[in-house]
C-alpha cells in the first residue's frame, strides 16, 4: 500500500481531522483490555463509564459529521439555485443589453430625422408661402403687362418721332438746296410747297 492510499484512508477515516481515527483506536484497545482483564467490579465500572464517554465522544463526532455533510449538502443545493438564478439573470441582462442597443440605434436614426425636419422646417419657414407667392406673381404679370403696353406706346411715339425727325432733316436739306440755287418762280412755288410738308409734319 503506497503513502497516498494510507493517508486517503486516514482522511476518509478521520474525517475533518478531529481525532475520531484515534479515539477509535484508543475506544477498541480500551475494549479488548477490558475484556480481557479480571479487575475489580469498581475498576471494571470505571473503565465502563469512561469507554461509555469515548463511544458518547465518537457518536456525538459523527452526528456532528452527519450534520455538517447535511448542511453542505444544502448549501450546495442553494448554491447551484442561487447559481441557477444568477444565470438566469445574466441571461435577461444580456437580452436587456441587446434590447437597449437596438433603442439606442433606433433612438439615433429618430434624432437624426428629428434633426433634419428641424432643418428643413426653418428653411420652408423662411420661405414665403404659396398665397404670398401666388400675390406676388399676379401683381409682377399686372406690371409686366402694364410695361409692355407702356414700351409699346413708346416706340409708336418713337416711330412716329423719327419719320418726323426724317421729314425734318429732309426739308432742312431741300430748303438748303433751294437756298443755294437762284429764286425764280418755280423755286418759289418748291418752296412754298416745302413749307406746306413741313407743316405736316
């Protein structure tokens, strides 16, 4: 028997290591000496009552033994409940985790629309609505429509101006002509004719 087997079965013999192995040992030697001897019923009674107190010592070690592996043994159990729980509950907080992420990721895409309609609601804001629009481009036409008719009122008046202005130039140049040539009859009646054209005008 090797080193390693007489201590495992010294361990599993004396248990926590409280002497019951010896208490053994010193009871079962006690017992055969006992047995054996032919004492005096006073010494005999001695040595009964103090082998009665080591048997009451080994009964009393392994009742403590039995309820110390009871209560170990429910420990154990309310470890592996407690242990069973708490992984329960790692098991929500993950889902919880994942379950916020998906939030926060959605919660972000909702800032930034929010955002953007912030953005897009001040710049419509800004901008003049379809009445005002609609306002405004009747009065441009109505202006624009009066403008034409004054741009072409005023080219009439500039047409008729030029032929005028024409007729002027024209008469100035005949009656220059006139002027240079020597008055007779007919240049009397050209100019009289002239002045008549020129009243026209």
């Amino acid at each position: 028997m090797g080193d390693e087997d007489v201590i495992r079965r010294r361990l599993l013999i004396d248990g926590d290591g409280t002497g019951d192995d010896r208490r053994l040992n010193v009871l079962l030697k006690t017992l055969i000496k006992w047995c054996n001897t032919d004492d005096k019923p006073e010494e005999s009674k001695t040595t009964h009552d103090r082998m009665l107190a080591q048997l009451a010592q080994c009964e009393f070690a392994v009742t403590k033994s039995q309820l110390a592996s009871e209560m170990m043994a429910a420990e154990l159990k309310s470890y592996e409940a407690l242990s069973h729980i708490l992984e329960t509950g790692i098991e929500a907080a993950k889902g919880n985790i994942e379950k916020s992420k998906a939030d926060l990721a959605q919660a972000k895409v909702v800032r930034k629309n929010r955002i953007e309609y912030d953005v897009l609601a001040k710049v419509i804001s800004e901008q003049p609505d379809r009445k005002q629009t609609n306002e405004k481009l009747s009065t441009l036409k109505t202006e624009l429509a009066s403008l034409e008719t004054s741009k072409q009122q005023l080219e009439g008046r500039l047409s008729l101006r030029k032929k005028q202005f024409h007729v002027l130039v024209t008469s100035i140049h005949q009656l220059q002509a006139l002027l240079d040539e020597p008055e007779d009859v007919d240049s009397v009646s050209d100019d009289v004719e002239m002045k008549e054209v020129v009243n026209e005008v």
